[in-house]
C-alpha cells in the first residue's frame, strides 16, 4: 500500500473539522470503493468511477513548450489535431452541475478538474467548486499558478476546494522561462510566493515537475524547493515526446542519472513528510509503463474517466476514443453503454500491450500518467482474491 503522509492527514483532520460532512463522504466513498472491486473481478461496471477528471476550457495563458496543445512546436498532426479543436471553448457551468449530479448518484466522490487549458480562466470556477463542496463531492484542480494571488487564494479556500496541482517543472527561473516562454521574468517567484501562501491553508498542495531535457539538470533544485515550499506531494511525470519534440526527450544515459539522483533526493523529502512518487518514477516509469501494463490489467475504465471541453467522454486523459458526449446523454447512459462496456472489456481482457495499442490509434499506454491509480486499484482486487484464497 502506497502510504499517506502525516502532513496529508493532518490537513485532511483540518478540512474535517472545517466541515463535519467530510465524515460522512469519506464512508460513502469507501462503501462505493468496494462495490467498485466487485465489479472489477466480475468484468462489469457496477457503479461510477472513483475520480472523474474535467477539462473544463481549453483556454491558455500559457504556452509550454511540452504542451500537446498549445506549444509552438507542435505544427504537424499528432494525438490532439489542433485543426479539428474549437478555441475558447467551455463546458458551462450548467452542463458541469448536472454533470455532477449524475457521477454523485452513480457513487463519485471526487472530481479533478485539469485538461487543455486553465481552468483558472473559467468564469465559473468558484461556483463550480462551492457546487461540488456542497453536493458532497472532493474536489481538486490542477493549475499553472500563473493567475493565483491572495483574493482568488481566498476564494478557492472558502468555496470548499480540497486539493491543488501547481505545474512548477523548474527549480530556478532560467528554465522556468525556457519552458514557459509567455511568462514574465518575475512570474516563477510569484508562483513560488502564492505556493507557500497555499501551503499555509488547509487546502492539500501538490507541485509536479514534467521532466525533459531542459529541466532535467535540476532535480536537485526542484527538490529543494519543494522542501522549502513546504508542499504536501511532489510528483514527477514522464515527458511524453510527440513527432515535433523529440528533441526534449531525456536521452537514456541521462535518464538513468536522473533516477538515481532521485532515489538519493527522496530521503530529503521522506524526512520533511512530503508524499512523492519518487520509487513509481524510478522503478516503472522510465519514460516507458508498457512493462507494467503488461502484467496487469488497466482498471482505469472502472475507476477513471475523462471529460473535454466539447463535452466528449473518454476512458482517460490519454485516450482519443470518443465514447458520448455528455450535453447529449447523460453520463450514465454512456457510462453503462455497450460501447463503453466494450472497451472495458478489450482492456480488461488484454495480455499485452499489442492488444491495448489496437485499442485506438491515438491511445498512449506507454505513457500512463495514471499508472499509479493502476497499481492501487490492482492491489484492492487483489487483496479481495488473497482474503477469499485464505
């Protein structure tokens, strides 16, 4: 079992005492986890997923030079065709309520809102979370930090939000800058100033680093300021290179210095009691998770799914298969559906990775991001078999 931190659990005892009725969803949450098991050994959907992730707009302030979305090294096709994405487009805040009424009757307990754009930038954001905090719903977001300042901190706080993810991916502000080329010479420290201001509330702080080429030099700055940051998680993600960056990507003789730097730094933040991925990164990561999803089964179709902006649902955030589109069904019409009920079973029933990859064209297995939701999940059913053996 991956352990959680004592920082995470004290601020989670916080958010209780803030609000009672945590309690209580925190009981439905793991009375609906079990079912959820269930239906995972029988093959069958029994109720919603564990986390649903929202890409609410596609807006951008920013334009980093690893997006898939919005970097200006991307001029060829790939996984997300710009010529076929529609700018500036949201889901509103009606659509994401009603959204949230079905995955709350289906025994969704959390929400993470990250995707293509900003979600910052959504008119509708603080609504959007006071909904979800007063439906009985976690909810967390995922951030460049760029738009945080000490009103908007606020508001986030008092709207019930449980969790945030700030997209740091340097460790001084040179890289910062050749990674986020729109942003301004005083921008990373501002970022750096609103993350301590966070980490100081009862909202859990997450900082990611997406390591690449440019950055991966200054791991140990990344580190370090993290440390003194004092932020809840620290998570390293693999840079998954498309046709137009390769050039980003971390050659293997780096990329094997990198892990056992890592390895060394983890101690740092183990001693501070900060969470981190650090041994999932180094140990199956690699840039490369085909090894570990050939072992075992994908259970993201039971416990994940994704939404864009357009509305279109996905088996997760790396899938390009449309499976509905919730402004004209409703999530669990899709959710049930037999085309849904038919991918879940493809990736149930796959034994390697050759099987997944037909799964669709535009489908990045190797480049899991949810590899860890994986594991815990297999661990859970796991558990249950082991139990039933002895």
């Amino acid at each position: 079992m991956i352990p959680i931190s004592r920082k995470i659990i004290k601020k989670g005892v916080k958010q209780l005492i803030i609000n009672p009725f945590l309690g209580v969803i925190i009981l439905e949450k793991y009375f609906y986890d079990k079912i959820r098991v269930i239906g995972i050994k029988n093959r069958k959907a029994m109720v919603g997923p564990e986390n649903a992730n929202l890409s609410i707009t596609n807006t951008c302030n920013y334009k980093c030079i690893f997006c898939s979305c919005h970097s200006n090294l991307f001029r060829k096709k790939h996984s997300f065709d710009r010529k076929k994405i529609v700018k500036n487009r949201s889901i509103s805040l009606e659509t994401f309520n009603r959204f949230l009424d079905s995955i709350h009757r289906l025994g969704t307990r959390l929400v993470n809102v990250a995707g293509t754009g900003e979600p910052l930038l959504h008119p509708n954001i603080v609504e959007m979370i006071s909904y979800a905090n007063k439906k009985g719903i976690l909810m967390t977001l995922s951030t460049n930090g760029e738009l945080l300042n000490n009103n908007l901190i606020n508001k986030l706080i008092d709207s019930g939000l449980n969790g945030i993810s700030i997209s740091l991916n340097a460790g001084t502000n040179e890289t910062y800058m050749k990674l986020h080329p729109t942003a301004k010479p005083d921008t990373f420290e501002k970022i750096k100033k609103n993350i301590k201001l966070l980490s100081k509330s009862n909202i859990i702080v997450r900082v990611s680093f997406v390591l690449n080429k440019l950055n991966c030099h200054e791991v140990d700055e990344m580190v370090k300021t993290a440390i003194d940051l004092d932020v809840d998680v620290v998570d390293f993600l693999p840079f998954k290179p498309y046709k137009d960056s390769k050039n980003l990507k971390i050659p293997i003789k780096e990329q094997t210095l990198v892990n056992q730097q890592l390895k060394e730094f983890k101690k740092l933040l183990d001693l501070k009691g900060t969470f981190n991925n650090i041994c999932l990164y180094s140990n199956f990561y690699d840039l490369n998770t085909k090894p570990i999803l050939a072992k075992i089964m994908c259970y993201s179709p039971y416990s994940f799914t994704h939404i864009r902006e357009d509305g279109s649902v996905h088996l997760c955030c790396l899938c390009g298969k449309k499976l509905g589109n919730i402004n004209k069904n409703s999530f669990k019409e899709i959710w049930f559906s037999k085309e849904y009920s038919f991918f879940r079973n493809k990736v149930s029933n796959a034994e390697n990775m050759s099987k997944i990859k037909k799964l669709d064209k535009n489908c990045s297995c190797g480049n899991c991001l949810l590899i860890r939701d994986v594991i815990l999940e297999y661990r859970k059913v796991w558990r249950v078999n082991y139990k039933k053996r002895k």
